[in-house]
C-alpha cells in the first residue's frame, strides 16, 4: 500500500499565513497526525501533495526521518482528481496487488483501525469509500447507490439535483483504490462541472461503469472524519481529541480531578496510582512513573518523572529528568538539561537550567542554578545565584557533596566548591574553595554617623 496525503490547499477561512495543515492538533500539525497513522499502517511510501506553503511544510518534517515521505507539488490547484494526478507517476501501478489509500491532510482525527476495514476490503477488481451519515450534509458530496444499495456515484453539491440533496449519507474523501486502474481512471475524468474542477470522485462512477466493485464503509462517528476549514472548527477537532485522551487515562486507571482541564500535546505515559490536578497540561513526549502528584496549573514538556515525584502547583517542567521521591515547587522552573537526583527538593521561584542535582539536595527557594554541577545533600540557601555567563559564554559550576550556600550568594563561573565547603551569606565566590573550609566573600561593613536619607524633589 502506499498513501496519498492531500496537502495543497492554503485555507483561506483560517486567516493565516501558515499553510491550514500545519496548525496543530493535540500539539501536532495535523498533516503529522495523518502522516503518523499511515506509517501505522506500513505504507510503502507516502506521497504528500502541497501546494500554498511548501517550503514550510517541508522544513517542519525536514527534523525527522522523512526517507518514506515523498514531496508531490501540485503548483496549481485544479481540485482532488488533478492533486493525485500528480502523485500518481510516483506510485507503484504495475504491481496489481498495490493499492493507493488517499488520505486528508486537513483530517487528523482519522484512525488507523477504520483505514485497516478500507485496506481489508480492497483488491485489484474493487476500490472502498468511507463514507458519514451526516446530521447535516450541507456543502459535502452524497452517495448515489442505485436500488440493490451497490454505490454508483458521488456527487458533489454544487452539482446535486434537489432530490440528491436530501440524501445524508456523504463522502468523507477517504477511499482506498487499486494502483493499477487508478492512472487509467484518473486519464478519463474531466472538469465538466460547476467549479470547473477534476473531482476526485469521478472515478467512483467510471468503476461502476466498468462492474468493478464499489464498496463503502459508513462511519458512524463523523467527527472522525472532519475536515477542517476554519479555526471554529479546529477548535471543535482539540476539544474532541482532548477528550479521548482524557478517556484513555482515565481508563489506565489515572486519577484527573477534572479531565476537562487536563490537556495531552503529545506523548504522555503514566504509571499506576498517578494524581494529575486542574489545568495542567503536558506537551511533547513526557514519562511518569508511579504515585506521582501533579499539582494544579502546571507544564510539564519533554521530562521524565519517576516514582513518588511531587511537582506543586504552578511549576513548569521542560527537558528534565526528576528523579524518585523528589519535590518541585510551587512555582519552580526547571529548564532543558536538569537532572534532579532522588529526594532532591527544588522550591518555589527557583530555576534550574543544564543543572545536575545529586540525591537528597535542596534548594528551597528563591535561586538561579545554572550550568552546574551538584552533589549530594547540598543546601542551596535563599536568594543564591549562580552566575553562568560573561556576556559572551557559559561556564560551569561544581559542588562537592554536603555543601552548603548561605543565603544571598553569588557563585562565579568557573568555580569549584569541595566536599563540605560552606559559604557565608552574602558571599561573592569567584575562586576556588578547599574542603571543610568557610569561604566569606563579603566586604567589610561600615557604620556611617549623620548619613541623611534622600528627600523627594517637588
């Protein structure tokens, strides 16, 4: 099998200046959803036909492996039929077992299970439509079957007559189609219609003419195969994609004290006994282990989260690793690059960034911790910067085990402190500290007899 994604169209009702295939779903563009279920399905190759926006669609999937996706540019757009003309001098149509499974790249929500039934029910003398029982079929192609109920046609509304309007079962796009017939098919249709457009679904009544079996799959929940033209209606597709994903934690056993205002924007993975509070939302690929507690309005991208984590409200995540039994805020952010070691506790308003934390270290409150190196049952007092860049680079801060920082301390990159060193408060350290010794980088204070404070000027 090979797949066909059509891609073209700008999507002129989304106001944008992004091609309407790129704005996401889930965290996703949702020509990656539709890219991602045919790979689920083991195409062959996948032909995506854009038009408006190439070069962006091309340079989104340009960080991946793309060695299955092939760029099909249909310059012009003159309508379905004509977008998979221009694929279909890539594809395999001597084999006679190939088949050609057209897919939507403005129809995310499609999955791999339905298109298995089309694939299933397809050989080299039959091609299968997904077809909708619509509540409301305005502006969508109906299903002509003729009295036995065998499919003869689809035709598009502009083209309908007053009776065909009334039918409500309609095209979803979708169909799955021999390769060997689909060239000869797609040579013999014309524009001859309202739009002046190669349609795509001519085809269905070329089969029909030659007896090749035309069989049809109805879909029962049509929001599976919504398209989406506008933002009302991408809008409408999260909600509903939010939504399965919700059921499906829940049926893992995740305990959502609201699974409304829980959101999935991408790979999300829990262990038993998870506890996910209201409006947190996890993005990219993210790994909890058991019993960990997310507390209400956080973020969590990228990270990895093992058993008996607790991260308090208010905290944002990215690009960390948090290891057991450790505790992240409230209102901490902890940046790419973090590695929280066991029993570790970051506290509020502190961030971390490219910082290596060894078991059972703190960090309480109020501190930059940047670029370092940590060990373990260090304390990092109140107010405590590390100051990792010159203005032109990044350098490294390293802690020994059981080190301790008094509140209001600056730490100079580059700067080692050994194994039990402990730094007065509202210390300056720039230079190296030996172990078990006291490092007091502070001036001299000075009390000032008749200082008068400043007045305000009228």
């Amino acid at each position: 099998m090979e797949a066909v994604i059509l891609a073209a169209g700008k999507g002129t009702r989304m106001y944008s200046d992004k091609p309407k295939v790129l704005h996401s779903i889930g965290g996703r563009p949702m020509l990656a959803h539709v890219v991602m279920v045919a790979r689920a399905l083991r195409a062959q190759k996948i032909h995506a036909v854009i038009g408006f926006g190439a070069e962006q669609i091309r340079d989104y999937f340009a960080g991946e492996d793309s060695t299955d996706l092939n760029w099909v540019l249909q310059e012009e757009q003159l309508g379905t039929g004509h977008a998979v003309q221009q694929a279909v001098t890539a594809i395999d149509t001597i084999d006679p077992d190939n088949q050609v499974l057209v897919l939507y790249g403005d129809v995310p929500l499609i999955r791999s299970t339905t298109l298995q039934q089309l694939l299933d029910q397809t050989d080299k003398d039959s091609l299968t439509l997904l077809t909708v029982q619509a509540k409301d079929p305005a502006g969508l192609g109906r299903i002509i079957r003729d009295a036995s109920g065998q499919v003869t046609a689809i035709v598009e509304e502009r083209d309908a007559s007053v009776e065909q309007k009334q039918i409500n079962e309609v095209n979803s796009g979708i169909m799955c189609v021999p390769a060997s017939r689909l060239a000869h098919w797609l040579g013999e249709i014309d524009n001859d219609n309202d739009q002046s457009e190669y349609y795509l679904t001519d085809i269905i009544a070329l089969a029909a003419k030659q007896k090749i079996q035309v069989n049809a799959i109805k879909l029962s929940d049509e929001i599976e195969a919504q398209g989406v033209n506008d933002k009302s209606q991408l809008a409408l597709l999260e909600r509903h994609y939010q939504m399965s994903n919700q059921q499906t934690l829940l049926d893992q056993g995740v305990t959502l004290r609201d699974p409304a205002r829980v959101e999935v924007r991408g790979d999300l993975s829990c262990g038993k006994d998870c506890i996910i509070d209201v409006n947190v939302i996890f993005e990219g690929t993210v790994l909890l282990g058991n019993n960990v507690l997310v507390g209400a309005n956080t973020i969590i991208k990228d990270a990895k989260l093992e058993d008996g984590v607790q991260i308090l409200p208010g905290s944002s995540i990215d690009g960390a690793v948090i290891g057991a039994s450790a505790s992240v805020g409230p209102y901490a952010r902890i940046r790419p690059g973090t590695v929280l070691g066991a029993n570790v506790k970051i506290g509020n308003f502190v961030e971390t960034k490219n910082a290596r934390f060894g078991n059972g270290s703190k960090a309480n409150h109020l501190a930059y911790i940047g670029d370092a190196e940590i060990g373990e049952n260090c304390n990092i007092g109140a107010g405590t910067i590390f100051c990792n860049y010159d203005g032109a680079n990044k350098h490294k801060t390293i802690l020994g085990d059981n080190v301790f920082i008094g509140s209001n301390s600056v730490l100079v990159a580059p700067v080692k402190l050994a194994d039990n060193a402990f730094v007065a408060a509202g210390s300056a350290i720039n230079c190296d500290v030996p172990p078990e010794h006291l490092a007091v980088g502070r001036g001299r204070q000075r009390n000032i007899a008749g200082w008068k404070r400043p007045t305000k000027k009228d």
